[in-house]
C-alpha cells in the first residue's frame, strides 16, 4: 500500500433526484408516492422491442441519509409486565453482550448514493443492527430514536420508507412446498394486484427471474433443510432479492445477506447485489459480519461502527489511508475487514485502551475533511423557516413513530379478495405437496377407524355390549379431537413466522390470511371425518339406519371443528410449538373430564358445573348417544341371573341407557347448534389472539 495522505472523498451530489419533492408536508408524502408509483407504472412494462433494458429504467435514483442519530435503550422494568404481556411478548430474553453505554448511537451520520451498495461493519455490539432498524423504521420499540432519516434531502416516516423501499432479512422463510415460480407469481400478485394486469405480473415475473439467473430452476420446489431438498442457500438468497425487486424499488436494505453460506456462495450473493446497483440505480444497503477479501472489494462504500459511533464512511481504499494515517497500516496479505474491525474491536481485560482507540478514530474522522464534507451532505440543505414550520421536524418523526403505528391504516397493494384467492391457492398447494399434511392424516384416519371397527365389528345391542357401544361412541368424539387437533398446532405454528413476515412486509392483511387458511383447511377436515366415521358406522352396525349414518357424520366433522378451532386459539394464543404443545392439554383434558363419558352431569360437583358447559365432547357424546339409543325399545338378556352375573345395571330400552347418563332427547338439536357455535366462537377468539399477537409484534 503506497503511504499516501488521506485522499478527499468525492463530493455527495444530489443532482441526479428524478423525482421532485418539495419540503417534507404531510401532503409531502403523497407526492413523493404520486410521482414515484405513476413512474414506475409507466416504465416498468417497456414494449417487446425494448425488452433487453430488463428493469433497469424502471428505479428512479434516491439517496439516503441520517445525521445526528442517537439511539437509547427504553428501559423496562420486567416485574412490572402483566400476565398478558408475559405470554404475548415477542422480546428477545435470551442472555446477548451487555451494553455498557447509555447511548446505543451516538449522532450517527452517513449517505448511501444510487448505484451503489454500502455496506455496514463493525465488531459485536458496534450498532449496525440498530442502525439498519432506524434506517428502515422497524423493531424500535425497545429504543428511543432521535436524528434524522431522509430520502433526497427530505425527512421520512415508517409507512413512505417501506414504500419507496424493500428489506431482505437475514433468514429466509418461505413455503418449503411451492416452486421458484410459484412463489414468485404469488408475490407478484400480493405486490402488484392494483396496478398491473395479470400478464404484466407474469411478464415481471420473467424478468427479474432472468436478471437474477432463477430461470433455470423455476421448476424446483424450494424445499427445506428439514423437509425435502430443494434449492441451494445462494439460490434461495437470490429468491429472496427477488420477492422484493419485482416492484423495483429505489432503496434495498439487507440484513447479514451471506449469513449461514460459504465463501464462494456469499461472494455470488454480494456480485448480485452489486449487479442490481449498477444495472438498476438501486440504492442498496447492508449489514455483514466478517466478509472475506474478495467479497470487501466488491462493496462500493464501507460505514464502519463503533461504541455507537461513525468510524469512517467511504471507499474501501479511502479507508486504507485513513487507517494508515491514524497509525494503523494494513498488513501486506490481510483481509482489510479483519483489519479494520480488528483495530475497532473491544477486546476483554483491555475495554479502556480499545474504547480510547476507537474514540480517537471515531473524533479524527468527525473532523477531518472527509467527515466533515460528509456530515454535510447527509444533514442537505437547511430549509427555510417560513418551510420549516409547516414541515414535520426530525424528531417529531420519531415521537410520532409509536402512535403512527397504531393508527395508521396499511395500503395494501392488492385487494382483499386477491389476497383471499393467492393465500387459499398456497395453502392448498402445500397441503396436496407436503408428506407430513394429507397423507399422514388420511393414514391415521384409517388405521384408527379401521382399529376400531375390527375390534367392535357388527356389534349386537344387548346387556353385554352397552357399554361397549357407548365406549365406541365416546372414542368416536375423542378420536376426532387428538387426530386432528395437535397436527393443526404443529403446522400452523411452523407456519406463524412466514405469516409475520409477509403481513409486516405489507403483502397481505391479517383477516384475508386468516379466513384463506381456513377455507383451505376445511375440505380435508370434512373429508377426513367424513371418512372415519363412514368405516367405523358401517362396519360395526351400531344404528345402521340412513338418517343415524348422516347424523353420525355431522356430528364427528363437528366435533373435529371445535378440536380444530382450539388449536388454533392455542396455537394463536402462544406462537411457538413447544409452548402451545404444552398448554394444549391443559385446555383439553378438563373439558374431556366432564365429557359425560366419566361421570354424569347429576354427580359434578356445582362449582365444576361451567365446565360441563364447556365441553364439547359432552355435547358430541350426547348427541351421539340419542342418535344411537333413542328408538331402542328393547334390549334382550335383562334378566335377574344377568344382573346378577355382571353385577351392572339392566337397560330395558335405550331411554334408560340414555337416562344411565343424565341425557335427554330434547337436547338433540341443541347440541348440533352449540357445536356449530363453538366452532365460530373458537375461531373468532382465535383471530382476535392473532390480531393481538401482531399488534403487539410492530
């Protein structure tokens, strides 16, 4: 490396703003979305004859900046969270670095230009994370922002930077079950389904699939690392940037993009990224740990971190001289990242010596030229006063953040219906797909109907087999609760995170997710019940009238509703599987107690009464009992001797088995209307435990 003196950054321009924004009025916002959709409208779909330009006219240029940011910590005091709080909350308990600063930033500034990809480093603890969260407006609950966010000079809120923007996450969640296309067309249509045709969706589709080198694998189921192999992590990182180019946003955030993958693949990842800041004029910004030489070399700009401060923000070489001029050369052979976060890290037993090193970094690039000349590109120019006091200030963006967030309503891209088609169409695809879903449950029905209907084959009414028949009818209702109920529980918490992420990244609402998920599940649990209790009704002969078998049916798909409906209040209620596993029975098990199998309503204490009430195996076992018993008019072999020999009651008729249990005839109807309600009831408490669950996610 040449000793040479620090070399003057490049002056920020601004002069390349296509879309004019005047000072930042609440009104503001809505030219800015005028100007930048009715753009993008007309230039994303160009005629066949300029189909080789791709997307690459389509983003008009942003720039991002923040000055004068400071982050602190909102300090909470856990004894003080109610029992509400405690099972809903989403906070992160787990024992992380310990900060010993008040100040998680401390006056942070820097710009991010289009065309360019800016990466953002430092060591553990440094604020990258917390920066990108304020850059992006996202998970700021736990933090007390001030500073300043813009976009072309002006100052932004939540909902126009995540219209102006995309965020790629350092995971990647997606359907294990649905092919590359697939998934893209049904981002597309969430994305795009107010403005574009169906065949401009397609068409964009295309592109970004040839932009991105997906069109080879189109076909190939995405898969899972637990499930079925599918793609690569590099292809699925590009599926990633993908999803969220197909409306070819200005600005693109990503967060740790080459996490989890080798040296080669993280280095493809980074090429992309820097292809669609070229190509594009994309604005692209991101966190990364460790990035290896070669993937250094492809960032554009660096923002080094520390203790919450700007380090340096500039060209890889820029930091080179600055490095070396603060006494601090790069080593002949060494990977500059390592360097540099190397001589910023805070290493244990020398917190004091590190801290004072990094400070005297931090201070030195604050004042030099290069810091200065940046600082003031990122504040822009000073506004008026007469603009000023009509415009939002910086910090009354982040006053506002909270309340904007409960009252804001989300503009969502597509229409309810849209949303309600593309999520039931998934949903049907992955339970048709997946192994461990429809066929798994059809097995099980028929093993379990097939059990039940060999031991208790065409079964004979008499004293001898009263019991048994009611034992039949009681596993009938039990059985359509736990075959069904913990496989709902396990699927759709493993769903739960795919679900947060495509609601909070403005796909889709929470009601059309919520009645789409449901619409696809019902046919399978009509079908399924359907099924087991045609087998067992059939081959044991219990009541084998026309009438008897359809009431039998209903009953059993009912019964399996209201298992269904409480797992997914569990499953709503505790988000995650081992939780919600836990707790089930805890819900389940009283309410099978008083079932009216085990004891009879005369003989529950009155103060476990309510429960009774509650419990739908009662209203299926009674509802099962007067369709098998009520036109008994006799049942042979009630003898003395018989009574004798069994030492258990003698039934003339089915009135008095009936009459054994505290079950009456009148309650026929009755009950098929409380299940029917039960499963609304559940399924409505259910929604609004989702609707909670993600309020208080935001």
């Amino acid at each position: 490396m040449s000793k040479k003196s620090v070399s003057t950054l490049p002056p920020f321009q601004n002069d390349h703003v296509e879309v004019n924004v005047n000072e930042f009025e609440p009104k503001a916002q809505y030219v800015l979305d005028e100007h930048l959709l009715s753009f993008m409208h007309k230039q994303s779909f160009c005629s066949d004859a300029h189909r080789t330009l791709s997307t690459v006219t389509v983003v008009p240029s942003m720039t991002l900046s923040w000055h004068n940011v400071v982050a602190k910590p909102v300090t909470k005091d856990s004894s003080s969270k109610s029992l509400f709080d405690r099972f809903f909350s989403f906070e992160d308990t787990s024992d992380g670095p310990s900060l010993h600063r008040e100040k998680i930033l401390d006056n942070v500034f820097g710009v991010a230009e289009p065309g360019e990809v800016l990466a953002l480093m430092g060591s553990s603890g440094a604020g990258k994370t917390s920066l990108m969260n304020i850059l992006t407006h996202r998970n700021l609950s736990t933090l007390n922002v001030t500073g300043a966010v813009k976009i072309n000079g002006q100052p932004v809120d939540k909902n126009l930077m995540r219209k102006v923007s995309a965020y790629v996450e350092q995971d990647d969640l997606f359907v294990a079950t649905m092919t590359v296309k697939e998934h893209l067309n049904f981002v597309s249509v969430l994305k795009m389904g107010k403005t574009h045709s169906e065949n401009e969706q397609r068409r964009r589709v295309r592109m970004v699939m040839d932009d991105l080198e997906l069109h080879r694998c189109q076909d190939t189921l995405i898969g899972s690392p637990k499930g079925n192999k599918g793609l690569s992590g590099g292809e699925k990182k590009r599926l990633a940037f993908a999803s969220e180019i197909l409306t070819s946003p200005p600005i693109l955030f990503c967060d740790e993009p080459t996490s989890g993958l080798d040296a080669f693949l993280a280095q493809q990842v980074v090429q992309v990224l820097k292809k669609l800041a070229q190509k594009k004029g994309m604005t692209i910004v991101l966190t990364i740990h460790q990035p290896s030489s070669q993937v250094f070399q492809l960032f554009d700009k660096v923002c080094l971190l520390s203790e919450g401060r700007t380090v340096f923000l500039g060209t890889g070489e820029q930091a080179e001289d600055f490095w070396f001029k603060m006494g601090f050369p790069l080593p002949v052979n060494y990977n500059p990242a390592d360097h540099f976060i190397a001589t910023l890290a805070i290493m244990k037993n020398q917190e004091e010596e590190c801290r004072k090193r990094a400070y005297e970094l931090c201070d030195a690039f604050a004042d030099c030229q290069d810091g200065q000349e940046l600082f003031h590109a990122a504040v822009g120019p000073t506004r008026s006063a007469t603009s000023t006091s009509s415009a939002c200030s910086d910090d009354d963006i982040w006053r506002g953040n909270e309340k904007a967030k409960l009252r804001a309503v989300q503009k969502y891209k597509s229409t309810w219906c849209q949303q309600l088609k593309a999520i039931t169409q998934r949903s049907f695809l992955t339970y048709y797909r997946e192994p461990m879903l429809l066929p798994v449950r059809l097995f099980q029905a028929l093993l379990v109907a097939t059990t039940f209907s060999v031991i208790n084959f065409q079964i004979n009414i008499k004293q001898e087999t009263v019991m048994n028949i009611n034992g039949l009818l009681f596993l009938t209702i039990t059985s359509m609760n736990f075959l069904f109920q913990f496989a709902v529980v396990e699927y759709f918490c493993s769903e739960l995170p795919i679900f947060l992420r495509e609601h909070f990244g403005g796909l889709y609402r929470i009601d059309s997710y919520f009645i789409a998920k449901n619409l696809a599940e019902l046919p399978q649990y009509i079908f399924l019940p359907a099924l087991f209790t045609t087998i067992v009704y059939w081959m044991t002969g219990i009541s084998a009238s026309v009438s008897g078998y359809f009431v039998y049916v209903l009953v059993a798909i009912l019964a399996a509703n209201v298992g269904i409906s409480i797992g997914y209040l569990v499953s709503c209620i505790f988000g995650t599987l081992p939780v919600a596993i836990a707790m089930l029975p805890i819900f389940v098990i009283p309410l099978l107690a008083f079932g009216g199998f085990y004891m009879t309503s005369d003989s529950i204490p009155a103060y476990f009464q309510w429960l009774r009430y509650l419990s739908y195996f009662n209203y299926g076992f009674e509802t099962l009992a007067i369709n098998e018993w009520s036109a008994i008019d006799h049942i042979p072999g009630c003898t003395n001797a018989t009574l004798e020999m069994t030492g258990r009651p003698c039934y003339n008729n089915g009135a008095e088995v009936l009459e054994s249990f505290s079950f009456s005839e009148a309650n026929f109807y009755r009950n098929i209307g409380i299940l029917f309600a039960m499963i609304v009831v559940f399924r409505t408490l259910a929604y609004i435990a989702l609707y909670v669950r993600t309020s208080l996610r935001r």
